[in-house]
C-alpha cells in the first residue's frame, strides 16, 4: 500500500507540473521566498489536490479522529452525515470561483462539526456509514492497543544489555523466509566467526583480538 500511494508516484497525464514546480525552486530561495511561500505555490501548481476538509486530523470534543474521504462518493456520504455546505460536492459542474475561500469554507464546517462530538462518537458514525476514520493515538498509547498487537505490528525482544523491548515488528512477511525481530549482537560478538569466512585462523584471530585491532564481544 505504501509503495502504491508514497508521493514519488508520477503520473504522465497529469503530473507535467512538477516540471515547472522544480524549475521555480532551482532560485525561489535566493530570492527570499520562504517555505510557505514554496509551499504556496506548489498547492498553486497541482491540477487535483486533497481537500482539507475531507482528508487529515481533526480535533473531537476529547481527542482527535484522521479520515480519508477525499474521493466524491465518500465526500457526498460526509456531506449528508455532518449536514455540510459544498456545492462544489454536491453540484456536478458547478466551480466557485476561489477555490481557495471555498475549500476553507468547507474545512471550517468540518472543522467546527468535529468538535461538537466525542471520538468514539464519530468513529462509531463514520463506520456506520462506510467512511474511512480511526482515532488518532499518541505513540505512548500504541503499546497498549490490543488491534495493533493483534495484526502483529509489535514484537517483543530480550537484548542481552537492555533486558525486554518492544519493537515494530518487521512489516513484510513471507510464508517460506519469515523475518524475525532479533536484538543486536554485543559489539564483536561475531568477529570470530566472520574472520574465519575470511579464511584467518584461530592463531590469527588471537593475534589481532591480542593488539587490540578486533574486538571479540563473545570473550
């Protein structure tokens, strides 16, 4: 899925702009433009851009939820759930005619609609109606959430300095070479074994491990 959605998608038909995106921060900073300046422009630049009012974070009356609703069937789903005003949604052919004013108008709904309800509250509603939300969580919380645990996200370790850990677990998973999460090795632990690959011998090794040039983390 990431791989799918990262940024670094071009796409030929209608991503001409980055072209012109490139070429304008080649000087923009010289110049004295700021990030936000930059960041301006290229929102300027993109033919079909995310509206905020239907993707990202936005706060509940006790937290926060994130939702994707960006594609139109879902934005009519939300429009009629949270009772919201955007003709631009609502209205096949219809343009305003600042669409920057416009999609803050509509960001400033959602974003005041949120805020009347709890998480658990909007989550509940939004699966209901088959929109895509999910609490937003601080990292701190993640290593108590049963749904993460189950999918497999986290694995516990034993490192022979640091004791228990937990750690996200490899995300890819194959059937007949399974990953595995294993704690570093202790500085040297392996430097008998990777010198003898080498073809030096056990005199050799004791040798270097002798001047201080190996260490032998197993000693």
């Amino acid at each position: 899925m990431f791989l799918q959605s990262n940024a670094l998608t071009h796409v030929d038909a209608i991503d001409g702009w980055r072209d012109e995106f490139v070429a304008y921060l080649k000087t923009a900073f010289a110049e004295g433009k700021t990030w936000a300046d930059v960041i301006a422009y290229r929102d300027e630049l993109q033919p079909h851009r995310v509206m905020r009012g239907y993707y990202g974070f936005f706060e509940t009356a006790d937290g926060m939820v994130t939702i994707a609703c960006n594609p139109r069937t879902l934005r009519l789903k939300m429009v009629r759930l949270m009772q919201l005003d955007d003709r631009w949604t609502t209205e096949p052919g219809w343009l305003p005619d600042d669409t920057d004013a416009h999609e803050e108008h509509v960001r400033a709904q959602v974003v005041a609609k949120f805020r009347e309800h709890t998480t658990d509250h909007w989550v509940r509603l939004f699966r209901q109606h088959g929109l895509p939300i999910g609490p937003t969580r601080h990292v701190e919380k993640l290593f108590n959430d049963e749904q993460a645990w189950t999918n497999g996200f986290f694995a516990r370790i034993d490192h022979p300095a640091l004791g228990g850990v937990t750690m996200v677990a490899p995300p890819v998973r194959f059937s007949a070479t399974p990953l595995e999460a294993k704690p570093s090795p202790r500085l040297g632990a392996d430097s008998r074994a990777t010198l003898r690959e080498s073809g030096l011998s056990d005199g050799a090794i004791d040798a270097l491990v002798a001047r201080g040039v190996v260490r032998d983390g197993a000693a």
